[in-house]
C-alpha cells in the first residue's frame, strides 16, 4: 500500500476526510469532535477566532499534530496509520516515519511564518524536497522550479537567499516550494497574517489564481474579502468545534449560528 | 515660508549673518582631543614594550632565532598539531554522537550522555591523562568479540595505549564532553519552524539533519568550537607529564639540558601564536561561509577591508587637503 514515489502527479483527486478527531494540549481541549469532508479540487476557506483550532485542524490533516482520537484520511487512505490484519481482526499501525514523510509529500503546507530554509537560496528552497524527498532528477526539478518560481512573480529572484527578499516574496517563494512536490492537497496556515497589509494583495492575488487550477485547498485565514471569492465552502470554527459551513453565501451573508455572526460583526 | 536652504535656525547656533545658502558653507569636523591623548598615551607604552623586547639583551633573539626551526622543536611542533587535529575530530565526532543522544527521547540514551558529559567534565584533565596511561594495570590486554561472550582477538593494552594514545585518549575524551554541549546547544539554536518545514516538505530523516538543521547550527557552533579547538592546541601542552615528545615538552628538555629557560619558552610561544594564528584565519573564512543567507550581506574578507580602508584613507587624506586649501 506504500505510494510510489513518483506517481502521476495530475490524476490525484486530493479528497479529504477529517472524523471525528480530538485533540488536547495538556488539559486544553484544542480540537472536539471534529468532521469535515473536503472534496477533491474545492476551496475550503477556515474562519474563527485566535485560539478556535483552526491551525491545529490544519496541522492535523498532514500528521504535523499527532490526534488522539479520530482520524483523517486522503483519497481513502489513512494519514500516518495503516490496517493491518491481526488474528483474524485489523489493527492500526502507526506509520514509519519514512512512510510518514512519504505520505506528507501529497499535501503542500504554507506556514504563517514562512518557513523557508534562511540559508538556500529561493531556487534551492523548492528544489530541495523534490530532489530528496520525490527522488526526481535535479535538472528538470531546477527547470520545474523556475517556472514555479515565474508563475508567482518571482523569475528575477531564483538566486537570493530569504532574508534579502520581502515577507510577501519569501511567502511566495514558499507558495512556489510547496507547488513543486506536485501535492493533491494544499493546506495554508493564516499565510498572510505575518505581512503588511500592503504586501497581502500579492500572496492573495497568487492563492486565488491556484484556486483556479483544480487543486484542492485548505485555507485558514481571517481575509473575509478572500474567503468570499476564492472559497466554494467556508467553515466556521470557535471553541474547538465546527459551529457551522456552507456556501459563502450562505455562512457571510445568512449565518445561521449567533457565534458566527458575532464573529462576522466583529471582523467585517 | 522655509525652502530647503533656510531651516530653521533652532538647528545650529545662529543663522549665517551674510544669508549665504548652509550648503555652501565649510563644515568643520568635530574635534576629540581626549581620544588623541588616549592614543598618545598607548602609543608610548607600545614603544616602551618594543623597545625593552629589542634592547633588554637577557631575551636572548639570537638564541631563539637559532632554536626557532630547530629540527626537535619542529618535530615537537608537527607531534603537538597531530595531536589538536586527531583529537579535535575524535572530540567532535563523539561529542555530536552525545548531543545527538541527549536530544534523543530515549530516557537511557540521555542519561548515559548527561553521565559522560558530568564525569569528564569533573575529573581534571592531567587526572584523566595519567588514568589513561596507567590503563594497562587496569587490564592487561583488551578482548574484542560478543558482548559476555567470546572473543576474537586479544591484545596487550599496552602496545595499544602508548604515550600518544593516552593523550589522545585523554585529551579526546575530554574534548568529547565539552564538544557535546557545543554542537547541543548549536542544535537547540535552529528554529523548530525548520523541522517542521522539513518533514511537512517529507525530507527524509537524515538529509533534514545534514541539509537543513546542521548547517544553520554551524553558525553558533563554529565560534565556540574554534575557541575549544584553540584551547585544545595550547592545552597539549599538558601531556608533557606523559613525557610525549609534543612542543611544551621539548622545549623544557631543551632548557634543562642548556639552560636557556627565557628563549626557549619564547621559541614555544612564538610556535604558539603562529598556529594559533593559522586557525583564527581559517575560521574567518569557515564562518563566512556559514553565513550565507543569515546576513544580507557578507562581510568583506581581511583583504577586501584592507583596500577598502586604503580607499576611503585615500579619499580623506584628499579632501583634507582640498578643505585646507
């Protein structure tokens, strides 16, 4: 059942099952009960309060953040677990982390902070993972790369290391390393809320034209104005729990629940 | 209404009683008596120290310039850098095996590191060297085989722990300790933000450690690992109590034979700093390295610097004399 490294990367689906997962921090309860089915190529825009759960949902669905009950699963098949036949029953096997690490090369996550390697360059930022984690030959990963990086607006820059470009440019850099191992699913932590407001348009503005590509995504953000265009379903989060979803239309314009119109109030 | 030629006059002493634009008049530089005085004052003490080493005829030049490349002090020089280099790479190499098992979640893992580094660090070195030497009354020949099982091969522990191996031994083992701290703490400095875009990335185990973590931890560890190497290099000079034949030691046979004791420790000294030297450029260039991506700029290397304040000298030099015209 292990996933061949190189597989062909365009047919993957990319459809995404969260049940039923729970997770705590000590005595904090950060997740409760929470399910979620995202489809394969849909927008899914993440709203709620500071503190809500919203990352840690994210960091659960590519195994970042072990949970404690629940699970989730890709395209059918488990994250981080795999059955196993045991005396005539099944069980659960925690994967390997090399298996592990395999598996995360099909989701793509943006961080909050960047995150990008300070002492690569922008072109050896995105070559990295597909070279060393996909196995794929460095010559067409370095021609792939560039073309990422042309896709973002970043063509002039393969050669400066991190610090010498701006937030919104090293956040687009990333944008372009997390496109390169080719992932069915792409999950983005708040990846506007450590820039200027002047520089959000632009990391904005590249989101929303991959959300037009048919890959699936998982956007936690506080940009209403985003989520209304970019999203085909938006999920409101407060307390750990999933308090309502829809249509933005539906979840902006006709709350049904009383949180999430307090929250709307507050925010728009 | 202000233009740019008349701010307001609360920003110097008083406006210009002519009316002629600021920018076209002379700017005087400030001037720091207090810092030429001070500058005086060592330059004469610095001329003082030179001129007692030059004339003060009991530093003996002639004889340390005649022992300086004498063929025992050479070897003794060549014995003392195999030693820094042997046991600098076996400190180090132990030392991140240890920091890498105190870093581990194995509970004994770490309490094994934590041990060694507590044991090593708290038995002075000359105890360690002597304990070392003396290993072949502990046990007089070393089994290798299974484990409580048989052995293999047998040798006679002391024609494998001579002079040189207990040094090194001794003074590897103790590096090790120290080494563990320095390249854990190096560890440690990397932002966990890295690791987690590493494995969110799938970047397999090992290169996340050798592409991502450990080159940005060279950055903390490079200085303090040059200082325990520097430190290394002039503390071999204890294993003179094994009577090992390094640089400390040969020089003192040497003055006791000829009595000669001031030269020769000068001969020992210069050897010293001259490799001392050595390693302090090469660590500007290692560093420099390892800064890549950290700064947004690089520094500029000893040579760039030096013409580069050849320059900017050049170019003062010339306004001054434009400005006393």
């Amino acid at each position: 059942m292990t996933a061949a490294p190189v597989s062909a990367p365009d047919v993957r689906p990319g459809r995404v099952e969260v049940h039923g997962v729970h997770k705590s921090f000590g005595t904090l309860e950060v997740l409760h009960d929470v399910d979620l089915v995202v489809e394969p190529g849909s927008v899914t825009v993440v709203l709620g309060p500071s503190g809500s759960g919203k990352s840690t949902l994210l960091r659960s669905i590519n195994h970042l953040e072990k949970v404690d009950r629940g699970f989730v699963a890709l395209d059918g098949e488990l994250v981080g677990y795999r059955r196993k036949a045991h005396r005539g029953t099944e069980r659960l096997h925690e994967l390997p982390e090399r298996d592990l690490l395999r598996q995360r090369t099909r989701f793509g996550f943006v961080f909050q902070s960047f995150n990008l390697f300070p002492h690569l360059t922008a072109l050896e930022n995105v070559v990295e993972a597909p070279v060393s984690a996909q196995g794929r030959p460095r010559a067409e990963v370095q021609a792939e790369a560039q073309e990422l990086l042309d896709r973002v607006g970043l063509a002039d820059k393969a050669g400066a290391y991190p610090r010498q470009l701006s937030g919104g440019q090293q956040q687009r850099v990333a944008i372009a390393r997390a496109l390169a191992m080719r992932p069915a699913v792409l999950l983005f932590d708040e990846p506007t809320s450590a820039l200027d407001p002047e520089l959000v348009g632009e990391v904005l503005g590249v989101i929303e034209g991959l959300a037009s590509t048919g890959t699936t995504m998982i956007v936690v953000t506080h940009e209403i104005g985003f989520a209304r265009k970019a999203a085909d379903r938006i999920v409101f989060m407060d307390a750990g729990r999933i308090v309502e979803q829809g249509t933005p239309e539906q979840v902006l314009d006709a709350p049904q629940h009383e949180r999430t119109r307090a929250f709307l109030a507050k925010v728009l | 209404m202000t233009t740019l030629d008349e701010r307001p006059a609360a920003a110097t002493a008083a406006p210009p009683p002519t009316g002629t634009p600021y920018d076209q008049l002379r700017v005087v530089p400030a001037r720091h008596p207090g810092r030429w005085v001070a500058t005086a004052g060592v330059a004469v003490l610095l001329a003082m120290a030179v001129n007692s080493l030059v004339t003060n005829p009991r530093w003996e030049w002639d004889v340390v310039g005649a022992y300086l490349t004498e063929e025992s002090i050479v070897r003794g020089v060549w014995t003392t850098v195999q030693l820094t280099l042997i046991t600098a790479v076996l400190g180090f190499a132990l030392g991140t095996v240890l920091a890498l098992m105190r870093l581990s979640r194995s509970p004994l893992l770490q309490a094994v590191s934590w041990g060694y580094t507590w044991v090593f660090r708290s038995v002075p070195l000359i105890l360690q060297l002597l304990l070392w030497y003396n290993l072949a009354y502990l046990y007089q020949s070393l089994e290798f085989g299974i484990p409580f099982g048989p052995a293999f091969a047998s040798v006679e522990t002391l024609s494998l722990i001579d002079k040189f191996g207990a040094a090194v031994l001794g003074l590897g083992l103790h590096q090790a300790a120290y080494s563990a701290e320095i390249v854990r703490a190096g560890i440690l400095s990397v932002d966990q933000g890295q690791l987690e875009a590493a494995a969110s990335l799938g970047i397999p185990r090992r290169r996340q450690s050798t592409r991502i973590v450990l080159p940005q931890a060279m950055r903390s560890i490079v200085p303090t690992a040059v200082n325990e190497i520097i430190g290394l290099f002039k503390g071999t000079s204890i294993v003179y109590v094994l009577a090992l034949g390094e640089l400390f030691y040969t020089v003192s046979v040497i003055y006791g034979r000829t009595q000669r004791v001031l030269p020769m420790l000068l001969v020992a000294a210069v050897w010293y700093v001259v490799l001392t030297t050595v390693i302090t450029v090469i660590q500007y260039y290692v560093e420099r390295y390892y800064a890549r991506g950290a700064v947004r700029t690089l520094p500029p290397t000893p040579l760039q610097r030096l013409r580069a304040n050849l320059t900017a000298g050049l170019s003062r030099v010339r306004t001054a004399r434009e400005v006393a015209r």
